[in-house]
C-alpha cells in the first residue's frame, strides 16, 4: 500500500505555488507510506544544459567535485545543494563525460535522476518531513509527480524510494506489485540497462524508457505494457513534456482524478485532491482500467 500524487498545470500563475501543492498532496497520502517519500519536479532548464540529480549527503565534497567536473570538461558547471542532494548543471555535450568522471571519482555518489528539466528528491521519512527537508514547496514548475512508500517487502530505503528514473526526464511512481519483474529485468539488461535495486518499480521504469528508446510514444509504452508486465498495478509516469496515468486491468489499487481549466491531478485516494484551489469546480473521476490517460505540454 503506498500513496502517489501527481500535477500537471494548465496555467501558468500557478507554476510559482506547484511544490507547494505537490507537497500539500503528498503530505495527506502519510498513512499510505510511512517509510519514505519522493518527489519528481519539472521547472526551468535549457536545451543545450543537462541537470544530474545526486545523492551526496557529505557538503564538504562540492567544492572539490564542481573544480574536478569543471576541469574535466572544461566548461561553466553550476552547483545547487539541497540537504543530501546535489543539481549538477553541465552542458548537454559533456553529459557522458560528466558522468563517467563521476563514477570514477566519486563511485559512492547516487545519480537519482538525469535531465534538462527534470529534479527528484527522496528520502526516507514522512513525506512532508521529505518535502520540507529538500525546501519543495518553493519550488516552481509545470508538473510533477510524488509518491510516498510502504516497504511491506523489503528494507526501508532511500534505494527503495520512488520516483525511478530510467531516461532522461522520464521518471515513474508505482503502486502494486509486478510478478514477472525478475525475468523482465534480464531481458532490459541485455538490451543494456543496468539496474541499482531489485525494486519492481524500476524495472517498470526501465521498461517503458526501452519502448520509447525504440520509437513508442509514451501512450504506445503505456499501452504495450498492459501486456508486458504481470501483476496489478498503478502507474504515473512523467516526461519533459507531461505525465500520463495508467492502472491494470482489474484496477483494483485506488485511484482517482480531477481536471479542471487550471490543472490536472491524480491521487491514491481523493483527500490528496481536496488540497487544491477550486476543486470543487474540477470534473472528478475514477480512472478506467487498461486505459492510458496522458496530458502533454506541445
């Protein structure tokens, strides 16, 4: 049992308040999971900028790892600490070399997350300890998507915590259970993925990043899993451009939507959507099982 939260804005006033009301959504999904929380946000980037996402909780490294990433590619390099996460920012083109420097200097530092536009904070905790901890409500954005956990099978983790990224500005919020994720998670390896947890959820992740590598559209990923992957699920995925939601065939972890002109949101249970403005004028509605929904900023 874990509780996910996703928004996706219509209007822009809002983009300044969208950590707040991410935040806010996933503080009421608390009884869902406990354990740890996570958020995904997607605000300001460049084309030609990549952002890496690292888990570094040791402040006394920066200094030494912006110098070290400057030199080694020879470029501007912005640093930005939130608690025990770092936002590298290095130029699109060094984005390989900025990573191998780091697995060959700093092996012990996580890459939660890659992207132009894309952010992911997690930790263990109560989601809104995790949100206040990274300053998420501050934040601005266009859309994003959290998820709180219930480690009802394995250890609780930092590692464990959603949102997992696979690809770039791609990331995934999972409530269920898949039974095939172990010989799935073969399969994507030899298709070259590696993978940093045993978690499901990432191997969903992975799944989708392959079909988009080959040329899906994120419905067509979404569509093709239904028949991929065992098991009973929710998804809510989110790209550069937009978040999509999906449930299993039988539908049967919760879930409920509302759109309204401002917004679109999605939460585990209803009470994560009575947080926001003028709900109350918003169309309501259950999801349908086996049905792709996804709004996309074109």
């Amino acid at each position: 049992m874990c509780g996910i939260v996703g928004l996706f804005l219509k209007n822009e006033a809002m983009q300044p308040e969208l950590g707040r009301h991410l935040s806010n959504m996933l503080a009421t999904m608390s009884a869902r999971g406990p354990d740890s929380a996570g958020i995904a946000v997607y605000g300001a980037g460049a084309d030609d900028g990549i952002k890496l996402t690292l888990r570094a909780p040791e402040a006394a490294i920066d200094h030494d790892l912006r110098e070290g990433l400057r030199a080694a590619l020879e470029a501007p390099v912005e640093l930005t600490r939130r608690a025990s996460h770092l936002v590298v920012t290095v130029p699109r083109a060094g984005q390989a070399r900025a990573l191998a420097w780091l697995r060959t200097h700093h092996p012990r530092l996580h890459v939660v997350s890659v992207g132009s536009h894309m952010e992911i904070y997690k930790e263990v905790g109560l989601p809104e300890r995790v949100a206040d901890k990274f300053a998420v409500p501050a934040m601005r954005g266009t859309h994003g998507i959290g998820h709180t956990r219930m480690a009802t099978e394995s250890a609780v983790t930092t590692d464990g915590a959603h949102p997992f990224s696979t690809g770039e500005d791609q990331c995934l919020v999972h409530n269920g259970s898949l039974s095939n994720h172990n010989a799935l998670r073969r399969n994507l390896q030899r298709e070259g993925f590696a993978f940093e947890t045993q978690n499901d959820s990432e191997v969903a992740a992975g799944y989708l990043t392959w079909r988009m590598r080959e040329g899906d559209s994120l419905k067509q990923a979404l569509t093709s899993s239904l028949d991929a992957l065992d098991g009973f699920f929710t998804f809510v995925v989110g790209t550069r451009d937009g978040f999509a939601v999906l449930r299993d065939p039988i539908a049967c972890k919760p879930a409920v939507m509302a759109e309204s002109r401002d917004y679109v949101a999605f939460g585990s249970e209803y009470r994560a959507l009575s947080v926001l403005p003028d709900i109350d004028k918003a169309r309501v509605f259950e999801p349908e099982p086996a049905t792709v929904y996804a709004w996309e900023r074109r």
